[in-house]
C-alpha cells in the first residue's frame, strides 16, 4: 500500500475509536479529509479505496448530525464501518501499484502496435500485433507504456473487467511508445511470442520487454476473435470426445501420478483433442502472416528494410500458446529455438519431428507432462521446473497482482522470485541458440 493509504486506513480506525467513545475531535475528520483530497489529487484513482470512503462519509454524517439511535443500531453501524475500512485495507493491500524491476539488457526498449486482417479460407481473422524492440531517442519525447495497456482499452472484454483492472494502466512499463528504432546493430534476431488461450498480445510483457532488451525484435499477437473461436470449437465437439476428454482430465488431477504416467496421460488427451489441435493450428498461421508484415510494422518507427534476421528466429508462448510456439516450430524452418511456458502441445501430429532447439517451462503439477516430445526433438530437449511455481506463475499476473496468491491462483512462491528465475532461464536460453549480434 501507498503511504497515503496507510495513513487514511489508520486514521478511519481511529475515528471509529474516537466516536465510540464520544469525545469531541472535529478536528480529526478534518485531518483524514486533507488526506483523501491530497490521495485524490496527487495520486492515480485508487477504486480499491471506496469502501473506506463510504465508511467515512457515515462517520462524519453521524458525528455531524448526531443522530440518536439504539445502541444496537450503533453497534451494527460501527462493525460495518470497521468492515468497510478492513476491505480498503485487504484490496489496497492485494491489489497495489507496483513499481516493475528495470530490463537488465543493454538497450531501450520501444513499442508499436498495428492492426491486420488475415484471409483464410472464409474466414477473415482480425489479429492485432504488438512489437517490443531495441530504441533509442530523448526520453523526455516519449511515453511509458502502461502495463496490459491494450486490455483495459479492449471493448471486447466485459466492461466491469476492464474497470476493475483501469488502475493497472499508472503501472508504468520500460518500453516508450513509437521510439524510434535502433538500427545500429542490425540483423536483429525475432522471437514470435504466443499469448494463452483467452488473453492479450502482452501478457508477458516483462518478459518481452526483458528479451527486447537484450537485442531481439519481439512480435505478439492477439487473436481478435478468441473467445467466440473457442466456443464455436467447443459447441462442435461429438459427445465421445467431451466424455474422453473429461476422463483424462480428471485423472491428470490428481497429484500422485507419475511424471512418466502424466506424459501418457497427456498424449492421450492431446490426441484426443481436435477441437484445440485447430485452434493452434489457425493461431500458427496468424503468427507466420505477421511474421511476413513485420517489416512493414517496424517500418513505423522509422526501421529500414532487412534489420530483421528472418533465418534467426525464435517461438515462445504461454500455456496454449506453448502448443502454437510448439507448431511454428514443426512447420516453420526459420524457427530455431522453441520455449514452452508449461503448455499443451495440442496438435493434429505432436509426435511429428521437431527441428528447432526446445525448452520446456514446467509447473510443479505439470512436471513431466510434455516429456513424450524428447524423442521427436532434433536440436536438444531442455526442461526446467520452478518448485512452488503454479500455471500462472509464468503470467504476468503472478508478480503483479498478490491477490492472485491469496486465491490460490499461483503458487505460494514469491511471484518475483519465479519471474527472475524463468526469465534468466529464457534468456540463456536463446541466447544459447539464437544469440544477439554484438
């Protein structure tokens, strides 16, 4: 929490105390009211806060107005004060405005976006592409990106989601918007990151931007139309598919299978799963089209043709876009490196040979899950495993948002202390494989 907010939740208690008591310090509204306007004027709105604002407004009616009531009444109106404050203190508190960690690379970072439509078949997907790169300009001329900053500007996504998450836009990233390209190194190697299921283009922004840093061209994409793909792809599956499905999911729960069971396990549910095998085929192609455009999206910051190096080129995504990250790397020669952040690799042929370097990000639960691919890797199978690290701990949600701990949604691990492992981890990694040039 904010200084201010620790010292207008302090001083709400207080005035509970004072006013139960009865003593006569007027004064002391006057206090926590200079400091809600000076919250108010000289820092980002703070929605969390409102609960306390409600319990303030009641104390003062009642100190002000002094209303005669039983004391029940007044026993039943101080607790839900109390309660007010104390869900202030808890969202504040599990939902604060952090201050992210600096890229360690040698270079600022930039960031343009565009929009495209892709032709296939008879569809026509609607992809919105973000790009972080190596920049250089006057800082003073450029504005910090605000974390997931396409999300909340997303009228896709429901309204009172995008409400909820509209503070996250003061978390101020490392990458300055439309910086101009650094062109003093080039060819810049590209790595192609791939979002999970239903998500947005940066959802491991800190990641990217780290990679940005170091030297690569960083390209995500968004998939438009996700959601509606998903449901369309669910409402076709045949009733013995969802059955299988179910099964193997319900066994693939349970923690003490071995790590060698849960790769079978997970074969069999990959394989039975056409439905998700299209979806990250589709998703495959937007990336391999956006691939082709980046020359043109660069373009915007003032990048000259061919600073890109399309014969060095790296795939990355998180959860089902593991799987996508996974594809590229069967079907795209100019994909040399691989990193899965603990996906399922569903596809039509996952025992299909795999010619790029591949490494594999595990949760503690998925250990051992997508071991059946070290046969059919030809450039080197890696795996890692962070203990206490859970699924989302490789989503930017699991360093930026601490309630997501407190609802069990990430492991009990700090969510810092997994982004610094598994981003040195990536790092080494392509740079193992696909170094920078000096």
């Amino acid at each position: 929490m904010a200084l201010l907010e620790i010292l207008i939740n302090i001083g709400g208690v207080l005035l509970l105390l004072i006013s139960w008591i009865k003593l006569d310090f007027g004064w002391a509204y006057a206090i926590i009211l200079v400091f809600i306007l000076l919250q108010l004027f000289l820092t980002p709105w703070r929605w969390q806060m409102l609960p306390f604002y409600i319990a303030f407004l009641g104390m003062f009616a009642a100190y002000y107005w002094q209303f005669d009531v039983h004391i029940i009444m007044k026993l039943v109106g101080y607790v839900f004060g109390f309660l007010l404050i104390l869900l202030s203190v808890f969202l504040s508190h599990y939902m604060p405005l952090i201050k992210l960690s600096k890229p360690t690379g040698q270079y600022d970072v930039g960031t343009v976006s565009a929009a495209y439509e892709r032709q296939d078949g008879d569809e026509v997907r609607h992809l919105f592409a973000k790009i972080w790169y190596p920049a250089g300009g006057e800082y003073g001329r450029y504005k910090r990106d605000g974390i997931w900053s396409e999300f909340y500007k997303n009228e896709k996504f429901p309204a009172a989601v995008r409400y909820l998450a509209l503070y996250l836009k003061n978390i101020k990233t490392h990458s300055y918007l439309k910086m101009p390209f650094l062109a003093a190194k080039p060819p810049y190697p590209v790595i192609i990151y791939n979002h999970a299921l239903i998500s947005i283009a940066a959802d491991n922004n800190r990641l990217l931007e780290e990679l940005a840093s170091r030297g690569y061209v960083v390209l995500s994409v968004r998939h438009d139309e996700q959601d509606v793909e998903y449901k369309r792809v669910q409402a076709g599956l045949s009733d013995a598919e969802k059955a299988m499905d179910k099964q193997l999911l319900s066994i693939l729960a349970k923690d003490e299978i071995s790590q060698e069971k849960r790769a079978e396990l997970t074969l069999q549910q990959i394989q039975n799963s056409s439905g998700m095998a299209g979806i990250v085929m589709r998703r495959a192609g937007d990336s391999q089209f956006m691939l082709g455009k980046l020359d043109e999206t660069l373009g915007m910051v003032g990048a000259a043709e061919n600073v890109i190096d399309l014969q060095n080129v790296g795939a990355i995504g998180l959860s089902v876009g593991g799987g996508v990250a996974t594809e590229l790397g069967r079907i795209d020669n100019q994909i040399k490196a691989v990193v899965n952040l603990d996906g399922g690799v569903f596809s039509a042929t996952p025992l299909a040979p795999i010619n790029a370097a591949y490494l594999m990000m595990y949760s503690e639960f998925n250990q051992g899950s997508m071991d059946f691919l070290k046969p059919v890797i030809r450039s080197g199978f890696e795996t890692h495993m962070i203990a206490g690290a859970q699924h989302l701990n490789y989503h930017d949600a699991g360093s930026l948002l601490p309630i997501m701990k407190f609802m069990g949604a990430v492991g009990k691990i700090s969510g810092e202390e997994v982004f610094n492992q598994s981003t040195q981890i990536v790092v080494e990694f392509f740079a193992k494989h696909m170094p920078p040039s000096e």
